[in-house]
C-alpha cells in the first residue's frame, strides 16, 4: 500500500467510527413514540393491565393508575440502578404512576417478548397496560416527565 493511501485510512477510519459513535450517542435514551398502541411485546390492538401483568410477571397491583415505568435490568447492568433510583424519584412525583424494575437477568423469554436488546431499556405504559413509548439506555429525565404530563395531563413548567 502506498503512503497517501495508507495516509487517507489512518484518517478516515477514525473519522468514520467516531461519527457512526456519535449518531448512536445521540440516540440513546431518547424517548421513542410507539404507535401501534399495543402492548409492547406484540402488535395486539387489545391491551390490558392483566395483559401486560402476566407478560411482565409482576402483580397488577404494581401498575399505577395513570401510568407505569417499566424498567427492564439485568444484574450485570451497571446504569441500571442510577436508572432506577431516578425513574423511581420521578414516579413519585406523579399521582397514579408507579415504576416497575423487570430483571431479565435469568428470564430470555421475557426480553424476547419485549424485544429488549440492551438494559436499562424502559417502557412507559399508560392506564390501560398499553405501550406508549420506549427508550434504549439511560432515560432523559426531562423527556419522561414530558410524556407523563402528556399522560396524566399535568402541567409543570420546565427545568
């Protein structure tokens, strides 16, 4: 290989991967609108609480009535716990929202299910078990509080 050839790659490769790092940064943990209105595992028009429950495998009680943070974690996640002591701070800011933490440490199925192909992966649901939106990585604070205003119709003035 000649040197300006060799020259151009030393400089392009970098160049190339720290773009394709860049753009996949700016995705991650970006709220993501769902707008089949299933639930999230499927494409079913029909959803319930019930439904999402058994899903899950977590107690219909610990839906909230207005919304509910699904966090889905594994053991070896090391943002998972900061994800969830904020997605747990916000869900008690909110009348009716609760958040649920799913380890899918030793439960395959249930990622299969949900499509979740890193943690934290969060979904926010709203009164009916219904996914509304989804988000790959650390949550946006800001962007959840927005979807949950949208959802239970609070007003808040922004941060």
């Amino acid at each position: 290989m000649d040197w300006p050839a060799a020259l151009i790659a030393a400089v392009a490769l970098p160049a190339a991967a720290a773009a394709i790092g860049l753009a996949w940064r700016s995705r991650a943990g970006r709220v993501r609108t769902v707008h089949d209105g299933g639930r999230a595992g499927d494409d079913a028009a029909t959803s319930t609480t019930a439904t999402a429950s058994r899903d899950l495998g977590v107690a219909t009680e610990a839906f909230g009535d207005s919304a509910t943070l699904v966090q889905f974690s594994t053991a070896y996640c090391s943002r998972c716990p900061a994800t969830a002591r904020e997605l747990a701070s916000i869900a008690d800011d909110y009348p009716g929202v609760r958040h649920v933490e799913v380890d899918l440490t030793h439960r395959p199925e249930v990622a299969d299910r949900f499509r979740v192909l890193q943690t934290p992966t969060t979904l926010i649901l709203d009164a009916r078990g219904a996914t509304t939106a989804r988000i790959a990585g650390v949550p946006r604070s800001h962007e959840v509080r927005d979807r949950l205003d949208e959802l239970t119709g609070r007003s808040r003035v922004p941060s």
